[in-house]
C-alpha cells in the first residue's frame, strides 16, 4: 500500500484510500495474527511466496473491515 501510494504521488495521482480524510490521522495497524493451518509449501521460494500470499490477503481483510 505505501509503495503504490509513493508511486501515485510520484505520478502526480490522488491517493484513493477511503480511509484519508482533510487532515485526519492515517490508522495503521501494527499487531500479530496467528494463522493456524497453512502448510508449508514444497521449497523455500515457494513458501516465501506463500506467506506473502497469505500477509497480504491479511492486509486486505484488516484494512477493507477497520480491524486495528
């Protein structure tokens, strides 16, 4: 979300987060979520690529519902 917000403002874009509002605070969000069952993949790139999958659709699901 930051690289593609610094690359729109690059671009001379709007950001377009709903969550931006006229001088308002931009919520983060900074906690652990324990995601039991994932298996490891077959190597480690694999893997790696796993558990981005999986960070990022955590991201998405945190930010799309405000959980902080």
């Amino acid at each position: 979300m930051i690289r593609r917000g610094i690359r729109a403002v690059g671009a001379g874009q709007d950001l377009d987060y709903r969550i931006l509002t006229n001088g308002a605070a931009v919520p983060t969000y900074s906690h652990d979520r324990v995601i039991p069952g994932i298996a490891p993949a077959a190597t480690p790139a694999a893997d790696r690529q796993l558990l981005r999958e999986v960070a990022r659709d955590v991201v998405a699901e945190t930010v799309k519902h405000g959980l902080a």
